[in-house]
C-alpha cells in the first residue's frame, strides 16, 4: 500500500476535527462529527489532517495532496508515507494515485 | 406529594404517593427553592406505584419522565433510592445544551476538580471526604454538568450516594448527616448523605474547571500521584460522557476546551487519609 501512497484525502463521509495543540510533541485528540469516532494521533499526523482540512477549507483548492507537498520539516518523505498509511489504515484517510502523464511518470 | 423544585441548573416537577420519597425529598432537598404553579420545568417526574397485582402484592415502585418509562420497576421500598437513580438517568440523557459526564465535581472558590467515576475509583467515598472533612464546595457526585458557552462546570447538588462499606466509613465523618440504608438493591445497601449547607446556598455559582483527577482505590496502597499528557486525559474521560453523540462536535470542543485549561492527573491511594492526601498534593502544585 505504501507505493501505492500518492495523495492523500480525507475518507469520504467523515467530517474531522482536531483538538487544540497540547504541547510541542503531544498528542492530539482527532474527532469525526459523522460518526463519532475519535483517534489519539501523533504531531505528524496532526500536521498531515491539519494540511487536509486547511486545503478543503480553501475554495478552489483540490482536496487531496500529494505526499510530496506535505514532506516538509522536520518530516521527511518516508515519515509521511508511513504515518500517511498508518492514517489510510485506520480508516481516517483515503489514498488516491495518479494517473501517469505523457511520459509514464506518476505526478 | 406533588411538588415543583429548583434543583439547580434544573427545574424538576414531583409527584409521587410513596411517604419514603417524602420524607427523602424533605431531608435531602428541604432547603430548594419551590418554584410556583406555571414555572417552566424541565422534568416531570412520577414515581407511581407497580401495576396489577403489584399494587398490593410485592408492592412495586415505577418511575417515569415525561410520562415516559425507561426502567423496570423496583420493589417500593425502593422508592426513594429510585428516585435519585432516576434523576441521574434523567440528567445525564436529557438534559438539552449541557455535556454531562460522569463524574464527581468539588470546588475550593469557584476552582473546580473533577473526578470521573471509573469502577473501583472510591469516586463517592473521595468526593463526601473532600466535603465533609476538608470543606470543600459539593457540586454533585455523579454528575459533571458543563455549558459548552461558558466553559463553567455547574453546580447540582444532591445527596450523595453510598453504597455497602463506604456507609459505614462516611457515617463516621462529622457533619454526616446520612439517611435511612436500604437493603437489597441492585448495588447492594445504600445511604445518602445530605449536602452540605455551604454547599446549597452557593448552588448556583459555576465554577471554573481547573484540575481532571483519575482516581483509583486500592485498598492499603501507598498515595501515588502522576501527571498525564491531555490526549490521554481526553481518552479517559469521553468515555464517561453521556451525552456525547447528541452533543457532537459542539461536546468534542467543549471536552477539548476544558481539557485546555485543566491539569490532568492519575491518582492511586488506599485510605481516605491517602486520597486526600492525593488531592492535596495534586491542588497545592497548582498553585
């Protein structure tokens, strides 16, 4: 699943919210209003949902994001990729990948 | 008896045959204000006797709401005991606007600790000996009523409900004033012990959420205390919410928003001694 990781959405149906930041390195509290459900998540993956729910707020924005753009500071690639799996597992996010572009490469 | 009571942050309507729910209503809530014929009132409560035969054979107590029954009838010896059963359920599903959690609320000024009621916690045993022994301000053993508007905890003061050995070591405090024990309920013998008067008078000051205390009785065990992160807190108590799926994202950002501005804290004590001791402990690094 992991190389099949490109983007990253919020999983269809669900509605999240983040608790407030309760210290550097604490975790957070991540709540769907649809369901109910609530997950306690590392500051990695607050950022991860953080970044989705600010691009979902933005009109005109796409909803999804690539892994490439969430890879920043102090996270590298594979630390996104992992938590970003770990989030598709649990059923917090959904994956979606790319179609190849001319060339056969994957944006 | 057929009486209408401020019950705060409630207005609760009574009606009830029983001369044990009298005599209960008398001692435990005597000094509430009664409220005059028109008043909004929030609940309507009736406990009336079984049906059938169960009005004279095995005599039966029912309680409804609303005109509506959520439980199966208790002997009528267990009226009163019923009753305070009942006005818990009663709070905890229906109360519109208020995220309610199960739990034990006391204050020092108008700073309030709560104390969620895990199995095995002492969490009414801990909350009589903070009132009754270290003066601290009764806002309910059972009940943490908070307005998402505010952030206030609010008070609602009632007897405090005891059951099997923790009658025995309450009625020892001084300043106890305990009811009748009733025997043979589903929680084996209970009591009730009256709220203070200091308590009463200030029912209607909020208070302000300043520390979240997870207690645990083990009998003998040496005071310990441990402060733990809020995200861990937070998995705690949304579990003692009762009314979180109906409060929904407005109760997530309330129980978040106190968690904010609370210190979050595990304690393990193994007398009454040791959990206050604990509370100090937890009270006096606060400030």
């Amino acid at each position: 699943m992991a190389q099949d990781l490109q983007r990253l959405a919020v999983r269809r149906g669900r509605q999240l919210a983040l608790s407030p930041c309760w210290g550097r390195d604490a975790p957070s509290a991540l709540f769907d209003r649809n369901s109910g459900d609530y997950w306690i998540v590392g500051e990695a993956a607050r950022y991860i949902v953080g970044a989705l729910l600010d691009a979902s707020a933005a009109p005109g924005v796409a909803r999804d994001i690539s892994i490439a753009e969430l890879s920043t500071f102090p996270w590298s690639d594979e630390e996104i990729m992992a938590v970003g799996t770990e989030l598709v597992a649990s059923g917090i996010l959904e994956s979606k990948s790319c179609p190849p572009d001319a060339s056969g490469r994957h944006r | 008896m057929d009486i209408r009571l401020r019950i705060p942050p409630f207005n609760v309507r009574l009606q009830s045959p029983f001369d044990d729910v009298a005599r209960h209503v008398q001692r435990h809530y005597g000094s509430c204000e009664a409220l005059p014929l028109g008043s909004f009132i929030d609940f309507h409560v009736r406990l009336v006797p079984g049906q059938g035969l169960h009005r004279i054979w095995r005599p039966q107590a029912r309680f409804l709401v609303d005109d509506q029954n959520p439980f199966i009838p208790l002997p009528a010896a267990q009226a009163a005991p019923m009753f305070e059963w009942g006005l818990n359920w009663t709070v905890a599903s229906r109360s519109l606007g208020y995220a309610v959690l199960h739990a034990a609320v006391l204050a020092q000024g108008d700073d309030a600790i709560i104390l969620p009621g895990f199995p095995g916690a002492g969490k009414s045993t801990l909350c009589a000996s903070l009132c009754l022994l270290e003066g601290w301000r009764l806002f309910s053993d059972e009940l943490a009523i908070l307005d998402p508007d505010t952030g206030n905890l609010l008070p609602h003061p009632r007897p405090i409900n005891l059951k099997n050995r923790s009658i025995d070591i309450v009625s020892q405090f001084r300043g106890a004033s305990l009811g009748p024990r009733f025997h043979d309920t589903r929680k084996g013998t209970v009591a009730h012990v009256g709220v203070p008067d200091a308590s009463m008078r200030l029912a209607d000051r909020p208070g302000r959420p300043r520390w979240l205390v997870f207690p645990r009785y083990e009998e003998g065990a040496a005071t310990q205390v441990e402060e733990i992160p809020h995200a861990e807190a937070f998995a705690l108590i949304q579990q003692q919410s009762f009314n979180k799926e109906r409060m929904g994202d407005v109760g997530f950002d309330a129980l978040c928003s106190m968690l904010s501005n609370v210190r979050c804290y595990s304690t393990v004590y193994g007398s009454t001694k040791g959990g206050i001791e604990g509370i100090h402990r937890i009270v006096g690094s606060s400030h």
